[in-house]
C-alpha cells in the first residue's frame, strides 16, 4: 500500500492528484507543514521536515517531483513519455516550472497572504514584472499544441500545472496569456484535478479553522 504524508494545500497537491490520475489504492497521512513535519516519527521518513513524503515498502521518497516521476513509472502510466526525446522534454518543462515560476509565484503567494498593510508592494511588482517573460514563453509553446509534449495531456502538464496553480492563491492574472490560460483551464477540469482540488480547499479550510481557534485561545 502506497502512503503519502503532507496535506492537500501544499507540494503534497501535485502527489495526490498523480495518484488520482493513475488510480492507484493509496493512504493519505494529511501531515501538515506547520508543526506536523517537524514531529519526530516524521522526521525520521523525511529529515528535512518538509512535506510531501511517500512510503511504498522499503522505499521512503521526499521531493515532490521525484515522487510524481516515480510513481509514473511504478504504474506504468500513459503519462510517462513514449519515446526517449519525449522523456528530455517532460523533464525539460517540469524543471523549467521549478526553475522560472516557483519561487516567484511562491513569492507572490506569500505576500498576497499578508495582512494588505504588512505586504511588500515593491516586491510584488518585482516579481509580477519577473514572470512575464516566462509566461510568454509557456504561452508561445501552447499556442501550437493543445499539451506540453503533444496532443495529450501526460505527467509535463501535471507537474507544470500544479506549479501554474500557485497563481490562484497568489491573485496572478493569466489572463493575458490565453494559450496557458486555456490549457491550464483544461488541465484542472479533469477529473483527478477536481477531486484533488476539492481536498486541497477542505486542507485550506481546516487549516485557517485550527489558526483561528488557535487565536482565539
């Protein structure tokens, strides 16, 4: 039995919904990254007391990424690249997602989480500025196919789209970008997607309930 630690609103989404996609019978241990990470029986599945995490007997797996593409190649999904330059490419656009939009839609995330006073507006400016150039490039590649490496949507789409998701919480517009915006459109309209988004969203609530009571107290 497959066993993934870290909630649904964290990198552990990207996990869920790859386990989702492929249908496998999995546990879900919805450690959080507040406290839950830095408990000790956690640690000692993840040194860095970072979600996610995932058990598959003998093998314990941290990093999200490594996790997806491992589990794709487990179950011998259809989501895994058919042919070796497919496989470059995949690998090409999930590092590219890290690369150039994670840490700046993450910046983006953490400022709109802000109280609006304590919020750095010149940081914010920067980083939206920052993301135009790599957005235009995503656009510029799915204006001439409907998926990162093809027709079909496969595990390029899934990691690259759970890292454009940020762009939710972080009040991003991608308006602009028409072709992302409508493969990204079509990429959360799937079915795996919306259950795993309708976990994340119980994760949120849950999350913002604790910090409230926690307030309160």
């Amino acid at each position: 039995m497959l066993t993934l630690y870290g909630t649904a609103n964290s990198r552990a989404f990207r996990c869920l919904w790859m386990l989702e996609e492929l249908g496998c019978q999995y546990e879900h241990v919805p450690v959080d990254f507040a406290g839950g990470s830095r408990k000790a029986d956690y640690l000692r599945l993840n040194p860095n007391g970072r979600v996610p995490c995932l058990v598959d007997g003998e093998l314990v797996l941290f990093e999200s990424l490594a996790i997806n593409l491992y589990l794709a190649r487990r179950a011998a999904s259809p989501l895994w690249p058919n042919t070796v330059a497919d496989e470059a490419r995949m690998l090409q656009w999930t590092l590219w997602g890290t690369n150039e939009l994670d840490a700046l839609l993450g910046s983006l995330n953490r400022q709109r989480r802000l109280p609006a006073g304590q919020r750095d507006t010149k940081l914010i400016e920067t980083a939206t500025e920052a993301l135009t150039a790599p957005m235009r490039v995503l656009d510029a590649q799915l204006a001439s196919s409907s998926c990162l490496t093809g027709a079909e949507f496969s595990l390029a789409d899934l990691n690259l789209a759970s890292v454009v998701a940020t762009a939710l919480a972080a009040r991003y517009d991608l308006a602009p970008f028409v072709h992302t915006s409508a493969w990204f459109g079509r990429c959360l309209d799937r079915p795996a997607a919306k259950r795993t988004i309708a976990m994340a969203l119980a994760a949120a609530q849950r999350w913002t309930d604790g910090r409230s009571q926690r307030n309160d107290g």
